[in-house]
C-alpha cells in the first residue's frame, strides 16, 4: 500500500527508531527519511521504514485521518484498515 | 445531491465536501462533455470505493484506477522465478498479497504447500534477520513494489547485507506505466491524480516531463475523501483550461524535488530496465534491476534459476478469461468481467487483481459489488 502509518518516535539507537503505532511498538529503520527525527516527533511509517518526519502542526490533522480509518464499523473486512495493520506490523519487532 | 448521500460519506466535513463537488460540476460544465482521467494508486482506489465517491462525481466525469497495484502488475514469469527458487531449496521472503499470486501456473503458496520455505515478512528488514538466523541457508526476498517500496530494498542493499540474502527484484516504475498509458489511443485519459505518498520520496517535479510530453494535466493527491476530491477540481480546472501542467494539492506532504538522498540511493541500486507487466505487456523502463555495481545482492545473477518445470503459459489467468490487464489500462471495470463475483472471489482468486488488497476487483468486491453505482441508485 501506498498510504503510510504515522507513528510516534519513543526511543532512537543510530537508525533503528523505536515507534509508537496506536499502542503498538515498532522498531523502524531510519535510512531514508531525510530530516532529523527526535524522539517525540512523528513520522510516516512505509515498509518498516520512516519515509517522513509529520511537522508538529500536521499531527492532529494525520492521526485524526488514521482514527478515521481504523474506525470500522461492522464486522465486515475493511481493506484500507487491514492495509494500515499490516502497514504497523512491518516495523521489527522490538528486541 | 442529495444531503444524505453526504452524510453517509463519513467525510469529516460535509459542507466543505459539497463546495468541492459544486467546483467539480462547475468545471464539468465548461468542459462540456465526457472525460476520463486515472489515478494509478491502490489505496486511492480503496479510499474512493470505500467512501463511494465516484457517487459525488458529475456524470461526465468518469475516474478510472489504471496500473496502480505492485502487485498485480508483478508478472507471471516473475512470480515463476520465486517458485522455482523456493522448490530448489532457498528460503524465499516476500511481502503478504504476494503469496497467494499466481505465476503461470503456481503461487509461492503453491510452493510452501509443495515444501517449499516461503515466509511472508512485512518489512525486507524481517528478511534480514531471517538471513541471520539461518547463515547456513540462502534467503532470498522477493521484491514488489513501486518506487517508494524499491527505496526500501535499496536502502539494505547499500547497508551491507549478509553474504547469505539477496534480492529478486519485482519493483516496477510507475512513470513508465503512465507513459504507456498516455500513448495507448483506446485508453483515452485526458488527466491524472498522482499518489501523495510515492511523491513524498519522487517530488512532484518528477512528472513535468511527462504532462510535457503527453499534454495531461497531473495533479499529486493524498488520501482523505477531500484530499482526493480537491484534487480532481484542480484537474478538472486545468483540464478547462487547457493547461498540461502538475499541480501538488499535498503539500503537506509532498514538496516539489522529494527526497534527493532517496532518490540517489535508488538510482545507485537500480536501473529502469524493460519488462512485462502482467496483462499489460513490455513497458519500456517499467522495471526496476538492479545495477552490475549491486550484482553479489542479485538473485537473478547469483542463481541459475530454471523455471522450466514450474512455468505452463497454457494455465495462466490470463488464459482463463481474466480481464486484469484491461481493467489495469483503465480500459474496463471489474464489473465486465463475468468471473467477477462468481468464479473469482477473494477466497478462490482467479486473476491478480483479486488477491491484492490494492487490485481493483478485490477493492470492489469488499466494498460490495459495484460500490459506487449501488450508492448512487
Ligand atoms: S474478477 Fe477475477 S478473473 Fe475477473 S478480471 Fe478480476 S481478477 Fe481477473
């Protein structure tokens, strides 16, 4: 999927990043985003990887977009929720 | 329109929502008449089938998903490649939607069943650690993906990976696939929404050559119901207009020359290549190989892989009436296939574009049926 998953940064070891997904914690790789990250910030989650680094100020607009969307009423399968899912699974797990 | 409709969007502003869709009917309008355009993106078409926006859209305006899902465009012969692999004896990793896709005649789930090692992983850095854990064995990834996934792949690359991995490059370009597009005179699309996400890594920039060349207005868009409705008013103004130019209605996201490290590092580990696509055919620099500098990562250098005895093109999908390749040019809907719904569902794939979670068939099968003209009547 092409979406991405904000996350938020709780600890950083060189480029492996600790990160917050609604609760669950993924380590991701930081070789490409290309901002400074800070633990704190939020980025932007693409196959295990921070792609970008969410400005402070776009945070609210972003989680709320993601609250949105994992918000599946019915027990009928969602793709775009199922595709965020496994979006926050692709981080290693946390060692 | 009626109120409700707009309420039944779950847009989280209605009102805004509706200025959007008069925008749209005004420029629909002054252009008088059909036009198509494309988006080439999974999860735009999830998000406008899971909010039935093409409801919202004027009559005039037909919006198509072209060749917007990785996996679905992976060919058949590739995924051969990856199931011949895992039957001699190498530990194949690749991402969850590639699983269960056929080759001409198996799928590495096929393979797995046959005793084959297949592991899905949601991250080539899981792959890694696999290629760890196992020093004894060789542990292949098999890659899919556009652009924005082969900056991941390229990422390990350029890391040292363990003598023990590499890669079987399915990445796929997408810029290629729209040029295809553009020339193909049955297509017939007049404009495009471009993914915001992949545009993060590429920049907007990427695609001026492109709405040079073809005279089709781009229009980067991101993934909210607005967001993409925003973004076919600007390209329904530009369309009016009569401007061939790339507008960024993500600029919370995406900026005008991307990330240049990113992009640095995949030209260093890639090089665009020709290739088939499934059901689309050769698309000139549509593949992503990797570069000679990179060949002790390259499965395909490192291996003889003979898919003889696992290829049978007498099998194939596309052999058995799939419309994937169709529906991928934009040329036809899920809904003209007459497997659609009954010889081919998700739990019994028939064609690609049923398995993936970005394939259109699927997409419109979650969301029941023909989601957006059952909204409408
Ligand atoms: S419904 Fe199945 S067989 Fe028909 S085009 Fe879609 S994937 Fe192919």
């Amino acid at each position: 999927m092409c979406l991405g998953v904000p996350g938020k940064v709780v600890a950083i070891d060189g480029l492996d990043a600790t990160v917050d997904f609604f609760g669950v914690r993924k380590q991701l790789r930081l070789d490409i985003v290309d901002e400074p990250v800070a633990v704190g910030d939020y980025v932007l989650n693409h196959v295990g990887f921070a792609i970008r680094r969410i400005p402070p100020e776009e945070v609210q607009e972003t989680l709320a977009l993601f609250d949105q969307i994992l918000d599946v009423s019915g027990a009928k399968e969602d793709l775009m929720a199922a595709d965020v899912r496994n979006e926050m699974a692709a981080g290693k797990d946390r060692r | 329109m009626s109120k409700d409709l707009f309420q039944e969007l779950k847009f989280r502003d209605p009102a805004r929502a509706r200025a959007l869709a008069q925008a749209l009917a005004r420029n629909m309008d002054a252009i008088g008449r059909e036009v198509a355009v494309m988006h080439v993106c999974g999860s735009h078409e999830q998000a406008i089938a899971r909010f039935g926006l093409r409801a919202v859209l004027p009559p005039t305006l037909r919006l198509v998903m072209g060749p917007g899902c990785p996996v679905c465009v992976t060919d058949g012969p590739e995924v051969d490649e990856a199931v011949a692999l895992a039957l001699q004896g190498v530990r194949v990793c690749t991402y969850g939607d590639m699983l269960r896709l056929p080759g001409t005649a198996r799928s590495l789930a096929d393979a797995q069943a046959e005793g084959g090692e297949v592991e899905v992983v949601y991250s080539i850095s899981q792959a890694i650690e696999l290629a760890q854990a196992h020093p004894a064995e060789q542990v292949v990834f098999f890659a899919s993906g556009f652009e924005t996934t082969a900056v991941a792949t390229a990422a390990i690359a350029l890391a040292r990976p363990p003598e023990n991995f590499s890669v079987l490059s399915a990445h796929k370009y997408v810029p290629a696939a729209m040029d295809l597009v553009a020339g193909s005179k049955e297509t017939r699309i007049e404009g495009y929404l471009a993914a915001g996400h992949a545009a993060i890594i590429t920049g907007w920039e990427i695609f001026e050559p492109f709405a040079r060349r073809t005279g089709a207005p781009v229009v980067v868009a991101g993934f909210e119901p607005l967001d993409i409705l925003a973004a076919l008013v600007k390209l329904t103004e530009l369309l009016k207009d009569g401007r061939p130019e790339v507008a960024n209605v993500y600029p919370r996201c995406v900026t005008r020359e991307g990330n240049k490290a990113a992009q640095a590092s995949l030209w260093k580990v890639f090089q665009p290549a020709s290739g088939r696509w499934r059901g689309i055919g050769e698309v000139p620099g549509g593949n992503l190989a990797l570069t000679p500098a990179f060949a002790h990562v390259d499965a395909r250098r490192r291996f003889a892989i003979d898919t003889g005895p696992v290829r049978d093109d007498s099998a194939a999908a596309e052999a058995r009436g799939c419309l994937c390749g169709r529906i991928m040019l934009g040329l036809a809907t899920p809904d003209h296939c007459p497997l659609f719904g009954t010889a081919c569902l998700p739990e019994s794939p028939v064609g690609a574009c049923m398995v993936s979670s970005e394939g259109q068939c699927r997409i419109w099968h979650t969301y029941g049926g023909v989601p957006d003209l059952r909204q409408v009547g």
